[in-house]
C-alpha cells in the first residue's frame, strides 16, 4: 500500500467535488503542510480512512471512512 490511497486500487473518492477537504489533499506537499489546518480536523478522531489508516473527526476529511465508535 502506498503512502495515499488515491495511488491504490482501493475505492476512493477523492476524485469527487470535496476533493480539498480531505486529508490527504490538505497534507501535501508531505512534510510541508500546515499543521494548524490539520490538528482541527484530527483532535478528536472518529473515524479511520480504509485505504491510507488516517485518522479524523469527520468522514467528510476521508476518501474510504469507517466508524471507530460502535464499528459503523
């Protein structure tokens, strides 16, 4: 698996009209992000991207979202 999802085969929907609300859009270039735009959406994760293992509050922020509460 590569470093972003979109570089796999899992399906993604970063190709979508939400494609710069989603992290792994808003930390790009890789190291040279800001990291005060990100630490909002992380703080208080609720869900974990399938493809990439990328954590966020809201799974508007993810390209593949599951639920960490009660396995949704």
């Amino acid at each position: 698996m590569g470093n972003n999802c979109c570089e796999t085969s899992s399906p993604c929907s970063c190709n979508g009209n939400n494609r710069g609300k989603k992290l792994c859009e808003l930390t790009k270039p890789h190291n040279q992000f800001e990291m005060g735009k990100i630490i909002p959406l992380v703080n208080d994760p609720k869900y974990i991207c399938r493809c990439c293992g990328r954590l966020a509050n809201e799974k508007e922020n993810l390209c593949n979202p599951k639920s960490l509460i009660n396995n949704k």
